[in-house]
C-alpha cells in the first residue's frame, strides 16, 4: 500500500528528504486504517452469535418425579429434542452387558449416566450422523432407531450400526435434587 | 474553507436540534444531576439496587415493564451484576427475586393453565392482563409500560423525574380537577390520573439511605434509565476508544495528505 | 478526459487476465490514474464521503435485517431485542438510524457544492440528473426505513406522508389504498415497506455506478469552473485525492462517531419509542430533520393539492436546473451577485427546515402580535415558510435564468494551474483572463 503511494505520479520528492521518515507516515496511516477495519469487523461477526435471549433460555430445569420407568419424556432445549428416559432394569442390564462389544465408538453404560443414577438417561436426541431425531424401538438392539439413514443406537444411546460415527451425545447436566435436573 | 465548513455544520446542528421544541402547556421539567450523564458518567449500582426497589414495590403495581426479563437485572451494569457471575441466569439474587413471583405455563400433560415460579429467563410480569383491564382499574387512565419510558419522552430522566416530585400544589383557578384525578403541573395538561405514588418511608432501603420522596423519584429514575438503554454504558465505553482512534488516524492521514501534496501548488 | 490508458499488466497473469476480462486496467484507469483537477477543495470530498455513507448503511442494515422482524405486533420489541440482547445490536443500530441522517448532512453539503461551483452545467448534465435521481431514491429509501421500528412517528408518518398521494384527483384514492394494502396503514403496509427499504439502497448502489461513469465522461468539475487544459492541470486520483479523501472521511466520521456514541438519539424523536397506536396520534407530528424544508413547502399552502404539487416541484426544480441557469460561467466564485442570491437561498433552506418543525400557526418571535394577513398572523411559523418558499422556486426560476442574461461576472482565469500560479507571485487572481466563453 505505502509503496503505491510514494511510486505514483510526479513526486519527485526535493533533496535532504528521508525516505524512511517518509515512507513510515503513509505506512502507519495504512497499518491504522487495516486497524480499524480489523476491530470494527468483530462486532459485525459477533452479531450472529446467540443472543443474550437465547442465551438465557440455554439450560433448563426437569422435574423427573413425572416420568415412570419405561417412559420417555423428550423435551426442547436449545433448539433440539432432549430425551429424558426412565430406563428398566431389563434395558439397563442389556446396556451394561455390551459394555465390552465391539462399538464404533466404545463407551460403558456408566459412564453415560450419572453415579447411582443408571435408570435415568438424558440424551441428546439428534442422530449423530446429519441430525435427525431418532426413535425409541426400533433396530434391532432395543434402542433407538434413525429413519433417515438406518443408525441404530442401543438402550445406552451408543451407536451400533449404520452410518453415524458417534454415541448420542450426553450433555451437561446435573442434578439438583433426588428428582430434579438442570441441563445445560 | 475548512472554517466554513465549520461554520456551516454548526448552523446545521442548531437546525437539527430545533424539532425538540414541542408545544405543550406543561411547565418545563426540573434540573437535577444524574451520576450517568456525560461522556464518562457511570451508574451507581447501589442506586440501582434502589430504584429496582422502588418500581418493584410502587410502580409494578400498575406499570408493566414489558422488555425487562428477570436475567436482565444481572447482566453487566444491571443492579445485581456480581462479576462472579458472568452468566446472569446463574445469579442468585436474580434467581431469588425471579422466584418470588408466579408466572403463567401450561401444564405439559393436561394443557391446563397453571402457575409456576419465575425463572431467571421470565420476563417481568405485567400487573393487568390487557390494555382494557389497565384502564378499567384506573378511572379510564393507561399506565404507560417503563420499558423504554425515559428514551419515549423528551428530556426523559428531568420529565419524569418531575411528574413523580411535582405533586402537592394548589391548582390555577378555572382548572377542575375531577375526582380520582391529580394536579401535576409537569404533565401535559396538568390533569394526571396516576395517584402520588411516592411518599417518605414508603420503600425502605436496604443500605439505610433515608427513603425521602426526593431520593425515592431519583433513584426510582436512575433505574429506569438503566433498563431504558442497558447497553449506554457499554456504548460509551466502546465510544471513548473509538473517538480516540479515530483522532489518531486522521492525525495521520492528515500528516501523509500533507507529504504527498507537498510538491504541488495548488 | 479518460482519454487512452495508461495502465500496462507487470506479470503475465495479469496480461493473461487483461486479455480475457480487463478489470485490472479499468481499475487503474478509474481508480488510479485518474486525472483530476489539482485544485479541488474540501467541498469535492463529500463524493467519498456519501460513498462510504451509502457502504455503512447497506452493511449495517443487511445485518440489521437479520434479526429484526417485520410484523405489526413484533416489529417494536424486535428492534428492542437488538439493542438489548443482540451481540453488538445497539452499535449496528444505531450506526443504522444515525448514518441516515450523516448520509443527508453529506448529500446536502454536496449538492449545495454542484450548486455553487456549476457543476450542473453541460456537459455535466446527466451526471446531475442522476444525482437528483439518487437523492429522491434516498428520500423514498429514508421514509420507509423510518417507518420500520413502527414507533408512533414511523406510524402516523407512513399515515401522513401516504395520504398526501389521495389528494391526486380521481386515481388518489384507489392508489392509496392500494399502497396500504388495506384501508389503514397496518401490518401489510409495514411488510411492503421492508421488502423495498432493503431493496432501494441497491437501486441507489446501481445509479451511483452510473453517477460516476457520468462523472467519469468529462471529468471533475473544479472550483474555478474552467475546463482542464492540460496535464499540468490535473493529477493522478491516487494517491492525491485518495489520501485526501480518506481524510476528510476520517474527520467525518469523527462527527459521527459522537452521534453514535453519546447522543444516539437526539436526531430522533422520542415519541418514536412509544410503539404504534393508531388511536392516538401523537401531539406534534413531524418528519426526521432532513425532510422538514420539504414538509415546511408542503404547509405553507392551505390548498392539500397545490401544496403535494409544490412539494414535488422543489425536488423537480433540481432535475431542470442545467436549464435554467443562463450564465457562461460556471463557478460562482467569479458571479458575486449570484454568490449573494445562492448564500440567500442557503440560508433560505435551512429557515425552511425550522418551519417545517414547528406547528405552522405558532409565533416566530414570542409575544410579538403583528398583523392579520389573509388567513393568519404575519408573524407565524406559516408566513415564514411562504416567504422561505416564494425564495426557494424564485431562485431557480426567476434568479438563475435572469442573472446569467444581467450580471457581469469576473473575469475567470484562462486555466486552472494560472490563478494558483498567479497567486504565489502575489499577483490578483486571473487578472489577465478574459471571460470563459464556452459552459
């Protein structure tokens, strides 16, 4: 940029000029305008960023005194289905005795739950090949079953077959009370 | 040139300011100083605190305040803003105050209406369910939501600071003032059907200030500022920065214009 | 002016790319090497400056549009929502409502220029009609952006401004409504003007390009208003003009920086943070500052149809003024009568504007009662606006075309480079040139 400046037109400029002095005025000019380019551009990315209202809406409170075993209660947050599942001692017993199959993506059963909690599973409820919203059923390892591209996941929610790479995931949550959570 | 150029934005200026003029029959608002005026001027967050108080158990009882969430009070620069918590959902005295009021949800199994604690992320609730019900319980009067009151009048912190001090005088002769009806000579019209709503110890404050009606309107409009445009603060703070910048490089462009014209007459 | 290029590809992609689409050598061309009068003023950089006015508020408002939401009973709160709870929202926002009326200051100060200096005169005149074409686009593009935030002003704004078409006889009616899409201003009125808010600033985009493809033909105006000469008249765009733009656009937006940043909203109207009401319009309706001297021409008639007319003719007096001005000489730098007559009308503007804020029947000095001439009061905000406006249409048809054919101007120099020249020799300006014979 500095160079452009001083080559152009008829600048000869007069004797006893130094060019460093001169070349360093058009060079700090050019690095403040890059400057100012470079700090006004965050807030014009930071803008579609979640909001301060989306923000607020991003962990929620579960009452789980509700649900009955066997039961699933799949609920919005941040957008996306969550499924709070009520597991039986059949589903966990089948969970825990895969725990060392052979998996994609190998995990144990405890691991997805939280401490003395094995009957409650909260997941994610998208499928972690393109998103979709897998059903609780089908496939053939008691759990949940992807209709777009054919994953099935196991009463643990890991993935067992088809095309997704991942375990449904497990998010942060924790709980408050003997019956409720807050996730997020 | 460049001084008339000056010249001429300055008549502009004066030309811009002009449509502020409006043409009521109100006395001019009061003077007072505000902590939050000027370039570099900052909330006090215990009168914040404060004036939360004061709307919280005066006003709300007929003012909404539609655009103001329970999160909001603890977000940088609200009154409950602890630097602990960066998340104002996870603010305790936000999450306490939220507790304290009821909140309509639909129950998930019967579809019923039913009443729940506020969350953090609950808005205020409005004190009448309708604009109709508003008027209904006073005398025909709407008590205008405070959302953005002190932005929505002209000299909007003065105003309404002197609506809330300018009751107790003697109407002019020939004004009738109806039953359930006010003289405030700081509103238009005079006429205001919002009762006196301040009075000496009515809000007690927490941090001993004594609780003058003076000291009630101010603080009460000192919250009300804030919650008008949460985000001032930030703006001048941004704005110091940039003004700042912005001398330094046309400091410099002015510097490289003069070099590189320096062998040109012109 | 453009004349033969100068521009020569320094690699081989760039001979490879100047053979196929030779975009490189019409940006040096027009960006470059552009010879330009060495002797431009401040006033020539108000062109950068709107450039870069009209840049800001298409980036600002495309984002801006990204989260605010079109509808009757969202549109408030949505604009809310962005100043609150949107990261960076009350920047983008209020760069958005504070850059229009920086985008006016600009376009006034630059239109003013063209007046002054002849820049109007041919061979400039369709350079000018498209600048009177930009600037009517702003004012529709402004209008319907104010009525977005649907406060009571943008409300009973649209309500005002959209009824004046219904004083056209027979079509006014069935078009108004039409416009509406409904019987009021109301929820599809709001919609439509989004969906052409966002698309006018990029018909403006587009008739820029032309303005300085216009611009482009025969060159800069200069403010001795003669032709350039020679080579020894003009210098290469960049780096001279771009450096000294880039400053005067740095210096501007100094002032607007202190718009943006600490009064953010004394350029607006309170009233327009009370969401719409059709039931109660608010006490004193008035449009945003820039639109007043046109509001103030609008009432000074009591004639609803004359006064639409009159309104409109202000703004079509601007698109037949290479016209209407007779004179040879194109600068007024060397017309000092017509100096005069352009200072009155400067000042003759700008008393519109405080006319059109102030309610037309109220005292222009207090307590001070003169005479009753025909419908009200001499000394009422009316009869000011009837003088500001009987000025603003004399100026343009009475005082231009008469001048030129009356006034001996100065004598102006024989090139640009001469006066400056004569100047540093201490002799008086052009004092051995005779008058510009050709516009």
């Amino acid at each position: 940029m500095a160079d452009t400046a001083v080559g152009a037109g008829p600048d000869h400029h007069a004797a006893g000029d130094d060019p460093n002095r001169r070349d360093f005025i058009h060079i700090a000019a050019s690095v403040a305008a890059l400057g100012a380019v470079g700090a006004l551009a965050w807030p014009f990315i930071d803008q579609m960023n979640p909001a301060g209202d989306t923000l607020a809406l991003a962990s929620i409170e579960f009452d789980l005194s509700k649900v009955v075993e066997g039961q699933q209660v799949t609920l919005k947050f941040r957008g996306k289905p969550l499924f709070v599942r009520h597991r039986t001692s059949a589903e966990i017993a089948a969970a825990i005795k895969d725990d060392h199959a052979s998996m994609r993506d190998p995990q144990t059963d405890e691991v997805r739950h939280k401490p003395g909690k094995a009957e409650w599973l909260i997941l994610l409820g998208s499928c972690t090949h393109l998103g979709c919203v897998p059903t609780f059923g089908g496939g053939e390892y008691g759990g949940w079953f992807c209709p777009c591209h054919g994953s099935v996941y196991d009463t643990s929610g890991r993935i067992r077959k088809g095309p997704a790479p991942k375990n449904l995931e497990v998010p942060e949550y924790a709980f408050l009370s003997e019956t409720k959570v807050k996730v997020g | 040139m460049l001084r008339k150029g000056i010249a001429l934005a300055a008549l502009g200026l004066a030309f811009l300011a002009a449509p502020a003029l409006a043409n009521t029959n109100a006395l001019p608002p009061k003077e007072a100083h505000w902590s939050d005026s000027g370039p570099f001027g900052k909330f006090d967050q215990a009168q914040l605190q404060r004036g939360y108080k004061v709307y919280r158990e005066v006003c709300s009882a007929c003012h909404s305040m539609n655009l103001m969430y329970f999160r909001n009070l603890g977000q940088p620069g609200g009154p409950f803003y602890e630097e602990k918590y960066k998340n104002p959902n996870d603010n305790p005295y936000v999450k306490s105050i939220a507790k304290d009021y009821q909140v309509d949800d639909i129950d998930s199994e019967t579809g019923d209406v039913v009443k729940r604690a506020a969350t953090s992320a609950d808005a205020f609730p409005a004190p009448f369910p309708n604009e109709a019900a508003a008027r209904a319980s006073n005398g025909g009067a709407l008590p205008p939501d405070l959302s953005v009151i002190i932005k929505a009048r002209e000299e909007g912190q003065e105003y309404v600071y002197s609506i809330l001090t300018g009751f107790g005088a003697a109407p002019p002769a020939g004004l009738k003032i109806e039953a359930g009806k006010y003289y405030n000579p700081y509103f238009p019209g005079g006429v205001i059907g919002m009762t006196p709503p301040l009075a000496a110890d009515k809000v007690t404050f927490d941090d001993g200030t004594k609780s003058t009606v003076d000291q009630q309107a101010k603080d009460v409009v000192a919250f009300l500022t804030w919650a008008s445009d949460p985000k001032a603060q930030e703006r001048k703070q941004f704005g110091l920065g940039a003004m700042i910048y912005l001398l330094i490089f046309s400091g410099l462009l002015y510097a490289s214009y003069r070099r590189i014209w320096r062998n040109v007459a012109h | 002016m453009s004349g033969h290029s100068t521009y020569e590809p320094k690699s081989g992609f760039e001979r490879w790319l100047d053979e196929r689409l030779p975009i490189l050598r019409w940006s040096a061309d027009h960006m470059m090497s552009f010879p330009t009068p060495k002797n431009l003023n401040y006033w020539w950089t108000f062109g950068a400056i709107l450039a870069m006015c009209l840049g800001v508020q298409i980036v600002t408002g495309i984002i801006l549009a990204m989260h605010y939401v079109p509808h009757e009973s969202l549109a408030f709160n949505s604009v809310e929502r962005i100043m609150r709870d949107v990261n960076y929202g009350w920047l983008i926002r209020y760069l958005h409502a504070n850059g229009a009326s920086m985008f006016f200051i600009a376009v006034y100060i630059h239109m003013f220029r063209g007046l002054y200096y002849g820049s109007y005169k041919a061979p400039r005149e369709v350079l000018w009609i498209l600048g009177c074409i930009i600037f009517f686009l702003m004012i529709a593009t402004a209008f319907m952006g104010y009525v977005l935030p649907w406060g009571q002003m943008s409300f009973h704004g649209a309500v005002v401004i959209t009824n004046l078409i219904g004083s056209l006889p027979i079509i006014g009616k069935p078009v108004t409504t039409w416009l509406w899409g409904g019987f009021a201003v109301g929820g599809a009125t709001l919609n439509r003007f989004f969906s052409l808010h966002y698309l006018l600033p990029f018909m403006i985009a587009g008739v820029v390009g032309l303005h300085i493809w216009a611009l482009h033909v025969p060159g800069n105006n200069n403010p001795t208003g003669v032709n350039v000469k020679s080579k020894e008249d003009t210098v290469p765009f960049h780096p001279y003009y771009t450096v000294k733009d880039g400053f005067a656009m740095s210096v501007f937006l100094i002032m607007f920086a202190v718009f943006v940043f600490y009064f953010p909203n004394v350029l607006g109207h309170a009233d327009n943070y009370v969401p719409a009401n059709p039931l109660v319009t608010p006490a004193h309706i008035v449009p945003e500052w820039y639109l007043l001297p046109f509001y103030a021409i609008l009432r000074a008639v009591p004639d609803k149809l004359i006064g639409v007319l009159l309104m409109f003719g202000a703004i079509a007096a601007l698109f037949i003024l290479p016209w209407l001005d007779t004179s040879r000489v194109r600068s007024m730098r060397y017309r000092p009568t017509a100096k005069l007559y352009f200072m009155i009308f400067v000042l003759a503007c700008i008393v519109l504007g405080f006319c059109g804020a102030h309610p037309p029947d109220q005292q222009v000095i207090n307590g001070f009662a003169t005479f009753q001439l025909l419908d009200s009061d001499l000394n009422t905000w009316v009869w000011l606006s009837r003088i500001g406006t009987l000025y603003y249409f004399a100026f343009f048809f009475f005082i231009l075309p008469l001048l030129g054919l009356t006034e001996t101007p100065l004598p102006t120099p024989e090139s640009i480079s001469e006066p400056v020249l004569s100047n540093s020799a201490n002799a008086p300006a052009g004092a051995a040139a005779s008058p510009e014979k050709r516009g």
